[in-house]
C-alpha cells in the first residue's frame, strides 16, 4: 500500500513534467510568466509543489494526480490553440483525443481537451485548458493514472472556475 502511494505521487510528479511544459519553438528565455494571476489553492488532498516547469503546480497526496498551470507573454510570437493543445500533449504515447471543445474561458476563446495515452508504459488520462490573453498563452492540466483520473476531476473543475488571468 504505502509502495503504491509512492508510485502514485512519483507518477503525479512525472505527470505534471509532461502536461505543465509548453513551448512554441522559440528561442528560449523569450517568455516571461504572466503577473497578477489570481486562482484560489486547490486544497486537500492536494500539496503545492515547487517546481520550475510550471508556475504553480499541486499533485494529490491520495492518487498521484496533478494540477498545474503554466503561463507564457510574449511580445511576437501568436501560436494557435490548436499548437498550444499539441504542445502540451506531446509526451504521450499512443495518444488517443477522447473529447476536444471550444468554449469562452476568462472571456476568451479556449480549448478544453481530454486525452488519454502512454508515459513509460502507463495508462494516463488528461484535461487541459488552453487560452490566450492580452499576449500571453496558458495551458491548464490535470493528469494522472487512467483508473485515478476521475476521482478527484472536481479540484480541477473547481479549480478552472477560480482561475482569473490578468
């Protein structure tokens, strides 16, 4: 039991690696975080991370699974939602698009994508939540094992309808 919470959190930990990490094929060090956002702590059974491939992560102490949020401003550079969505998923293996919507987020076009596929031979299913605002680009995730991914999908739902970007 206890071996398998520390595989859940070591793969919540290698999840968000994966689903938080976004880049738009420009040189590096040209992006900078978005100031000013405002989203509320996830809660329990979620544990704020620091870790430098996002800007604020949280991964479940119960299941492994992982909420993240990454932001990049840009001056030049207008990818697509489309490359934002491709970007943040490119770590899967045998990735299989279960359900991808425009919607209106934070009074801009985003899209919402569930997927699920392979990392290092497990099944891990995903939610991410693309959008770009006053020239910035921002890829919310929730991940983790396929057989976990629903049980603790509110947080991240809760956590979408606090999320505010500047």
């Amino acid at each position: 039991m206890k071996n398998d919470l520390f595989q859940n959190i070591f793969f919540g930990l290698m999840c968000l690696a994966f689903t938080a990490c976004v880049s738009v094929n420009i040189p590096s060090n040209t992006g900078s975080p978005a100031k000013d956002i405002k989203c509320e702590n996830v809660g329990e059974p979620f544990k704020e991370l620091k870790i430098k491939t996002s800007d604020r992560a949280w991964v479940s102490s119960k299941t492994g699974n992982s909420i993240s949020y990454i932001s990049e401003c840009y001056t030049s550079v207008d990818s697509t939602l489309e490359q934002l969505e491709n970007e943040s998923l490119v770590a899967l293996n045998k990735l299989k698009i279960i359900q991808s919507k425009n919607l209106t987020y934070n009074a801009r076009e985003a899209l919402s994508t569930i997927s699920e596929g392979e990392v290092d031979g497990v099944l891990v299913k995903t939610q991410t939540l693309v959008f770009k605002k006053n020239g910035c680009n921002f890829t919310l995730s929730y991940g983790g094992i396929r057989s976990n991914f629903e049980s603790e999908l509110s947080h991240f739902q809760k956590f979408t309808e606090t999320f505010r970007a500047p």
